[in-house]
C-alpha cells in the first residue's frame, strides 16, 4: 500500500471505455489521457505558517478530476495510480 505524504494523495486512474455509444472502437492513439480517478490513499494535509495541519479537501473514496498532466504515475500489481498534490484536483465527482 502507497502512504502519500503532506498534501498529497494517491488516485487510481479510471480509464475510459474503449468503445463509443455507437459500438466504434477507439484506438489507444487516438485517446486522450485520463483525467479521473478514485482517491485510495490521503495524506495528513500541509502545515501552514502557523504549525498547523490544513484539512484535505478530498477523502479516501472520492472519484476526481486532476490536471492532465499532474502527478507521478506508477503501476502496481497491473495497476496504473497517480500520485499528486490535492491542489491539482480540480474538482469532485458526486
């Protein structure tokens, strides 16, 4: 198991379907790269100028959107995850 540090979380990447609505496959060319995952793994949170711990705005359990080329991928197990800073989740899917 991955323990991100400081402001960081670790994402498992969600890869699109490979196929459109219409039953067209799509190439691995011609896909974009993903840019969703599910939150598996948070760190504590930054310390501020103060010496305190600021809150995470994203949980374990969360599907978000991140900056396309944010984070370090790295592949576990088959598995493709992100890890990267919260500040570049853009936002969280409910």
């Amino acid at each position: 198991m991955i323990k991100p540090l400081g402001d960081r979380i670790v994402i498992k990447v969600i890869e699109d379907s490979e196929q459109t609505s219409g039953g067209i496959f799509i190439p691995d060319s011609a896909k974009e790269k993903p840019q969703k995952g599910e939150v598996i793994a948070v760190g504590l949170g930054k310390i501020n100028e103060k010496g305190e711990r600021e809150p995470m705005d994203v949980k374990v359990g969360d599907t978000v959107l991140y900056a396309k080329y944010a984070g370090t991928e790295i592949k576990m197990d088959g598995v493709e995850y992100k890890i990267l800073s919260v500040k570049d989740a853009l936002a969280v899917i409910e």
